[in-house]
C-alpha cells in the first residue's frame, strides 16, 4: 500500500521530531510492505517567515488531499508580537479539514512512575485514561473583540456551543468508552455557565443511545482535583475545546512529562491529523535532547486510525514500551542509574525494537 502523508514539520523542535517519526515510519514501511510519501507543508511561524502568512493556502491544499496529517510543534517567542500567531494555523488546519474530535491518552508506563509529580500510593492503580476534545467550537471560536467598558478598556472572547458540535463529540466519546471500561465523565461548569447547561442536557440525551456506557458529570474544578487526587478515577472524559486543552496539560504532568503524550484529531473522514501535545520547545531545538516519543506514539495513532494498520500500531507502542523498560530516557524523563540519550539515539533503539 502506498499512503501519502502531509508534515507540518513547523517551528522548535517540530522539524527534530517530524523527522523522527518519518524514520519509525519508514521502517514500518519496511516491515509490512507500505509506502510513505511525505510531503511538508509549512505553517506556523516558519511560514510567517518564508510566505507571509501562518496557514498558506498551499499547505492546506497539501493537507487536504493526503492520507493523514502528521505535525510536529507551531510558535514561539519569536512570533509573540506577530500580526497573526502561528497558533492560528493549529485551529485554521482543524477548521479546513473538519476535525472536531480531539483524543489526548495519558497512560503511565510502570517504569516512569518515578516521574510522575503523585505520591506512590496514588499511583498504585495507574493511570491510564482518555481526553476528548471538542476541537472546532467553544470560547477559541468565538465571537471577540475590544471595547470601552464602565472601566476602561475591556477585552472579550465569547464561549458558544452548539447542538452540533456537543451532540457529535459526545458520540465520539460515547463511542470510544463503549471499547474500554464503559465509564464516561463529562466535564462543565454547568454551576456557572449557560453553554455548559446546554452541554450536560446533550450528553445525557445522547447517552439514550448508548445505555450501556455510564456517564458521570464532574465541573472542570473538581475535575482538576480528581485528577491530581485520585487519577485512576477516570477512562474516557469528554469536555469543551478550552477546559480540554487545560486538563490535558494536567494529565501530561500527571504520567511524568507532556514529552509523552500524543493525539488524534479526527473528523467526518478518516483523513485525521496526529501530533504531540507539547509545545515547539524553541529553548532546545537544535540541541538534539528533544524527547520524540509523543510524536512516535502519535504516528502508532496514524496508522491505527487512519490507515487501519493495528499490528503495525502496536508494533510502534511495543517498540517504545520496550525502550522505557530497558533503561533508555531522554533528558525530560532522566533520572539516576538509568541511560541518557538524545532524540536521534532515542528514534534508533526505537525502530531496532521495530525490526526484532
């Protein structure tokens, strides 16, 4: 099979760990017979340089047409006071190619429990739960803008929901828990908040047609709480694009390093984009100790959702499992008595575990 595949290499370290993933892929490719054609499509700051704008329309073109999307990291200081931020490219490319669902996974691996922030006892259960994401709606997406208030000078950004977009995510949620323990916890602040009001009545009129899957309702502070108090607590959690984007960070934390977690966004087609949950690192780029196992891990993503090709995405998760359980760390995950290593080592042992 031949599967053509956009990268959006971007800014940072983005370009370090796109590469990294296109080696494991390559040698994917290797085993079961498959072509990967990459095709690089600039955005971000990178693109603000060369061609002026942080999402050109010749990259989205490049997106549009491939098999999936593969993106490395967008932004920096450098672009801080940039007419458009690069970060506009992320939520413009989800937009054009109508990817609504977001799955973050935090698992803890037993041999990272030392990274982890939690004490031992809280840990005993291990972690290993699933963040969706509405992606395309919510307070991003909203109406903005500036005016004069009773004090001064006021800024907003309006948090909107839609029947569509609450109803479509939470069958993507409900979806995914009825593969897994059936347990889902969906997060508002319904206390407070009117679109969240909106968003707890949708969520348990979906559930109607999934009977078999539990649905909890938890507000985002307490989920937080939870989160940090008792993570073993949850398996599919479902809640809007902001407090998603916040929770997820906590859950990166929580399994010892956002160095470690990857992500799905899909949509409507099987054409989804996958990239790590961390930021482009600028601090580190260059210096060959980016930690490239949440890029890897979300190309295992790719090939699963995708391309449909599960023994090959199993292939990559074992391949990284096995690197953790025979000492290897980058600097983000290093402690004593085990081995150090750089991004390119780290790709190396990798897809030598591929090719046992």
């Amino acid at each position: 099979m031949i599967y053509d595949i956009a990268t959006i290499s971007g800014d940072g370290i983005g370009p370090e760990i796109i590469s990294s993933a296109k080696k494991v892929l390559a040698a994917i490719g290797k085993k079961y017979d498959a072509v990967f054609n990459f095709e690089e499509a600039p955005m971000g700051g990178i693109a603000i340089d060369t061609l002026g704008t942080p999402m050109p329309q010749s990259s989205v073109d490049v997106c549009k047409k491939a098999s999936a999307v593969l993106l490395g990291a967008v932004g920096g200081p450098k672009w801080d006071n940039a007419p458009v931020r690069p970060e506009k490219a992320l939520l413009g490319i989800r937009k054009e190619l109508g990817l609504y669902a977001n799955f973050r996974q935090a698992v803890l691996y037993p041999e990272l429990k030392f990274a982890s922030p939690l004490k031992e006892s809280l840990l005993a259960d291990g972690i290993d739960a699933v963040m969706v994401r509405e992606l395309t709606g919510g307070i991003y997406f909203g109406e903005r803008g500036y005016r004069i208030g009773k004090y001064g000078r006021e800024a907003f950004d309006t948090e909107c929901i839609s029947e569509l977009e609450a109803e479509r995510i939470a069958r993507s949620a409900f979806e995914l828990a009825q593969t897994r323990k059936k347990r889902l916890v969906s997060v508002d602040k319904a206390n407070v908040l009117e679109s969240s009001r909106l968003w707890r009545k949708i969520v348990h009129d979906i559930n109607e047609d999934y009977p078999d899957v539990t649905v909890e309702d938890m507000l985002v502070d307490n989920c937080a709480m939870q989160l940090a108090r008792n993570p073993s607590h949850f398996d599919v959690i479902v809640t809007s694009n902001m407090f998603g984007d916040i929770l997820s960070d906590l859950m990166a934390a929580l399994v010892g390093s956002i160095g470690l977690m990857p992500s799905a966004s899909v949509g409507n087609t099987s054409a989804g984009l996958y990239e790590p949950i961390h930021g482009s690192a600028p601090d580190i780029a260059g210096t060959g100790t980016a930690n490239p196992l949440a890029t890897i891990l979300s190309a295992a993503m790719m090939l699963r959702l995708s391309l449909n090709m599960e023994e090959a995405a199993r292939d990559v998760e074992n391949a990284v499992k096995k690197a953790l359980a025979d000492g290897y760390r980058t600097p983000d995950i290093y402690t004593d008595n085990f081995v150090k290593i750089g991004t390119e080592r780290m790709t190396e042992v990798i897809i030598s575990n591929i090719l046992i």
